[in-house]
C-alpha cells in the first residue's frame, strides 16, 4: 500500500532544505556573468563549426550525386 506524506514530513523536509542551501558558496555576479559568456561564447563557436561541416559534406553530397 503506498504511504503518502505527512505534512510534517514535507515541512521538515523544507527545512532541511533551507539549512544546506545556507551553506552553499554561491559564486560572485562576476563571476556567474563571466562563466555565462564563456558558455555563450563556446556554444556559437561549436555552432558555426558544425553549420560549416554541415554545409561542406552537403555540398560534397550534392557533387556525388550529380
């Protein structure tokens, strides 16, 4: 038989939750700012990269079956 929750369960479940959230080291805004452009940045690179391979062996392809 399945049991649910209690609500005393799933208040000292919050708890405890809040406790170890105050005891992460959250990253500066510089930081978070800087290591998201850095995503950003390496995303479109990978991008362009895989459009340009794309394009290429489309067109090689496109000689073959010509």
């Amino acid at each position: 038989m399945l049991q649910y929750p209690t609500v005393r369960a799933a208040l000292n479940y919050i708890g405890e939750v809040r406790v170890e959230l105050q005891k992460v080291i959250w990253p500066k805004r510089s930081e978070v700012v800087k290591l998201t452009l850095t995503v950003i940045l390496i995303t479109a690179i990978v991008g362009v990269y895989v459009g340009l391979l794309d394009y290429g062996f489309a067109s090689l392809l496109e000689q073959i079956i010509k």
